[in-house]
C-alpha cells in the first residue's frame, strides 16, 4: 500500500520534557497524600521537595508524554523529532541525551535560566498503576518561539500532548505548530493525556478536536469526559463528524480505531507480567502513528499499537526497552 | 548464638558517593572505545561528556559500592549509616534522597561548590557484564573532616572501598574512620572493589589489610592480584595470617568465608535470568555483614550474601528491589 505521507520527514512530537522519578508505592501512601490512584497531579515545586522527600527510592529516566511516543517511533525505525524545554542541568542533560541517543531529533538549547527542568514523581503501586505528581519546571515556558515552523510543516504529523494546555504560553505554541501543520498538508494529532486534564480545559480541548485536529488519542475515560456520554455510539459518532481517525483505548479490552466511513476493532496484545502501565497510552500511539506514516491498514496500525503498549508495560519506565522494530518484523 | 556486637548501632560504610547511569551496550562498542568488558575506569569530566554522548538512553539510580551495600543491609532490616561526598546539585539530591528513603542515615551536607556529585557511566552487555566509567567529581575530596569519629567508634563494622584508594585525601578520611572504629572494639572491613584497583595501589592494600582491616572481602580475581598467587591455598593461609574474616567470592561458583582457623564454602543461589551483574558484590557483602552483625554462623552469613547477590542480578541496578528482610525470612 502506497503511504500518503512523506515518509523522510520526522513526525514531530511537542510537549512538556520531563524526567520521570518512579518509585515503588502502595494504596496506603497514596490514600495519606490525598492521591487520585492513576492520576496526573501537577504540583508545586514546594510539594515536589515535600513528596520526594516522603516517598521510597527510586529511579530517573527520561519522559514526557509526546516525547515517549516519539522515542517509540524512533524504536520502531521511524523518523522523530521532539519540541520542547530542559533548563541546562543536570535532569536537563539526562533528557536530551537520552533522546539524541535513541535518534530522535531534539534542537533546543537548554535554557541558561528560570525554573529547573521538569520532574514528574511516579508513585507505581502494585497492582501496576502509576500515580503521577509533575513539576512542571521550565517545560511550562515553552513558546511560539520554540517552535520550528519549518519542521512542523514538513511534518506529515505533529503529535501534541493534551496536557501542554495547563500551561497558557505553550497553548499558542501548540497552535503555531498545528497551523504550520495544516498548512503543510500534515495531519495534527492530539493526545487527550488525562481524564483531569480533559476536565480542566473541557470547552478548549472539544473546540482543537473539532477545529486542526486530525487524529485523536484518548483512552476510552478521556473520551467521556471530553463528550460527557458513558455512551460509546454516541462518542463514535461525535469523533467521526469531528476527525480523520480517533483511536479510542480501553485498556486490556483492546482499542477501536474509528474514521468517518471505518470502524477496526484491536485487541490488546496479552503480557506475561504486568509491571509498570507508565506508558502504554505514549507506546501505543507511536505504534498507530508508525503504522500510517508506513502506510499500513487501521488494524495493522492499531496491532503495532497494541504490540507497542504490551513490551512498554511489561517493565519499569515509559520508553520501550526491547525494539520495537525487532517486534514489529516478528508481528508483520 | 549471642552476638558479639552492639545490634543497635549502626555499619557504617565509606565510599564514593556515585549515581549510576546505566545503559545496554554490545561488546563491539566497549571494543571500540577500548574498554575492558568488566573493569572500573575512572574518567575525567571531558571523558565523561565524550562517553555519554556515544551511549545509548539510559536510566540513573544511585549507587557507589559502599552505599550499596550500606542499602543492602537496611533492606535487611539492619542499621546503616553511610559517609560520602555529594554536591548541591541534581544527582546530590537524587544520591541523599535514595539514602533517606531506604533508612540509610546519611547526614553530609552536599558541597556548595567544587565538582558536580560523582557519576559512573556504567554500559551493561548481552552476557549481563557491567564496564563501568567513572567520574568522581566532588566524592574524591572526601577527607578526614568528613569522618564522624563517634559514629565510627560505635559502629560494629566500619565498611570501606578499595576505591577511596584512588584519592589521596580519601586514604586519610579512611584510616581515620578504621582506627575510630579499631578503638571503640569495631571490626573495620574493606572491599577490595576491582582488581585494576588493587593492582594500582598494591603495596598500600597489602598493608591495610595486613593491618587494621579485620574483615577483607574480595572476588578470587583481586585475592589473586593482592597475594600475586592463583593458588588458593597460598590466598587462604595468607589472609588467615592477616585478617579475622577473609569472604572471596567466585561468582556463580559461590564464595570461601575463610577464618583463622574455619573454613566455610558457600554455595552461589541460582537465579532464573541474569540480567546485570551490578551491585553483586556489593549484596553479597551487605548478606555477610547483616549475619555476622545478627550472631549467625558463617554459613549462614555466607547463604545471606548468596541470596543477596542472586536477587540484585536478576534485575537492573545494585541495589535491592525486593525487601531482603523478606527474603532471608524464608532462607532462615
């Protein structure tokens, strides 16, 4: 099948450029810090001293939502490239050069002042969940500014983070680079990021999907918030007057990838043993994406998602460990 | 059987405050940059820079050999304290933090200038072999200064690094801390961390253990490089003569604890994956020393270092995952 996107010019990535600080918790701590089991929790820099202070040890590795998923498409063989803000510390240099080490294309220089970079402390609890409490630091500076416009436009997709829309500077950031875009010929997607998140900036995220946006990611919790039904007909339908394809997840029942005149069905691909979900969302959207930038059908594209989420989820941390383009050559 | 120490105070260990970076890497690469599949480099900043950069995405948690096993033993249950240089920077936080969180007392304020806290760029190869990089940064001034003589002189055990050796002030900081911990009735340990370590510091090791060190831990590689022997008889009637507890190690075939006049072989516990060999030493110390402090036989301090290092290779990292306490509660 011919691919309709340029397949030479890197999908770009743009969101907040955090390290992950994960550390094994249990349902009792979360409960005494007043936490939200699996949710996104954007703290202070005060509370992030005070919950690292509390919580056990832990590892560093680099994250970020839409910077995961490019660094899964990287895996998978693919071209990426990632926007987005690191102060010139330590944590900073750790999450360039993990993204430069993977080859996905990260230009920024690191800001020489203002908040460090950000960290998001993950509490992962037994049962696999993680509970994630984000210092937003310098990420939440990103600007217009930030944005090369000339990368977006050449972009056959720019994959944009939800959760960049708590941050009113990086709003228009956002949009600069979905315009460039569309202007391109590209397709912009967004990630719902979380189901909070969707409540926050409810009116505002509805108004993106319906206006640039063209591919859509949201869990199946995400979507109800974002459409206010429990009703799945209901959401197919609003999500195919609304985009060229909403890949909508649902966990270990799989996922339905939905366009206007197309609905494909996607199992979840069965795991040994369930570590860590941090993730999943982040790999299975590099998994779809690599899947259409490839040229692929819907199911192809939603059973690279699926393979995708299932290694990133059989470990500790949110970038895949094993490639995924080894997986992928098994599964094709 | 009574313990002959104070249970209630607690191993103090001495070393090289270090966070570990570690990443998989190939043969072919250690090749090409002319590392030893398995030794300890110590690097400059520029090598440092040089290094990361070449290598592949990687994840930091603390380490350093004495604070590992310091972790060891607290995962035991055990009271541990631990002496070591750290700066007011991003990976000081992240090397005090896991300290406090694990129960390990660690009361040093980071350096408010000087070199950044030290790092070990350590590259893990199929065969789960780490080759680690090292720069020292601002642990290698730790001096003497830096030494609590009244916690050293509580202390059962006062636990030393081969590595320190490297430093010309640390050697000082060293011998203050094992004549400390000599006059209050202690037993000063070391490890002989690395056998191009003892080679560069031969005659001083020699002497030190010949000395005040009363406990000596060694893998069969550096007891052969210390006593310029690879006869092991010669080794054992060596360190009987010289210290009162000789534990060498000799990976999966198991260890000698060796006495002035006992001689226990241990056997190595089998694990199922052996995924990086990081921190096996230094668990395997923190097993003997949690038995030796808590009155067991030296079969049983033996079978707790065994069981130590069989959970630390079977995941990423040198410290222990899963709570030793819990496991050596079903091996007693």
């Amino acid at each position: 099948m011919q691919s309709p996107f340029d397949a030479s010019a890197p999908i770009v990535g743009i969101g907040n450029a955090i390290v992950d600080v994960i550390a094994e918790s249990t349902p009792e701590f979360l409960a005494g810090q007043g936490l939200v089991p699996g949710s996104m929790n954007l703290i202070d820099s005060d509370r992030a001293d005070e919950l690292y202070d509390l919580m056990g040890p832990a590892i560093e590795t680099s994250g970020g939502s839409a910077a995961n998923t490019m660094a899964g498409l990287a895996s998978f063989g693919g071209a990426a490239a990632y926007i987005g803000k690191v102060r010139d510390d330590q944590l900073g240099e750790v999450f360039g050069h993990d993204m430069h080490a993977i080859g996905v294309g990260f230009d920024a220089s690191p800001g020489a002042d203002g908040p460090a970079t950000a960290r998001s402390l993950i509490l992962v609890t037994p049962d696999a969940q993680r509970t994630m409490n984000t210092f937003l630091g310098i990420s939440s500076l990103l600007s217009p500014e930030d944005v090369d416009a000339d990368l977006c436009s050449a972009a056959p997709i720019v994959y944009c983070e939800g959760y960049l829309w708590d941050v009113e500077v990086a709003k228009d950031a956002m949009l600069k680079a979905m315009h460039a875009n569309v202007a391109g010929g590209g397709r912009p997607a967004l990630t719902l990021s979380d189901t909070f998140c969707v409540e926050r900036h409810h009116q505002e995220l509805l108004d993106l999907v319906a206006g640039p946006i063209d591919i859509l990611f949201a869990n199946i919790h995400e979507a109800e918030a974002l459409y206010r039904t429990e009703d799945l007909d209901t959401i197919v339908a609003r999500v195919r007057t609304e985009v060229g394809l909403a890949c909508i997840t649902r966990g270990a029942e799989g996922s339905l990838l939905v366009t206007p005149d197309d609905l494909v069905e996607v199992q979840a691909q069965p795991v040994e043993e369930l570590v860590d979900t941090s993730g999943a969302g982040d790999q299975y959207a590099a998994g779809v994406l690599h899947g259409l930038v490839s040229g692929h059908d819907l199911a192809t594209c939603g059973a690279l998602g699926s393979m995708a989420a299932a290694e990133v989820i059989s470990h500790y941390g949110p970038r895949p460990r094993h490639s995924l383009a080894e997986l992928a050559a098994d599964l094709l």
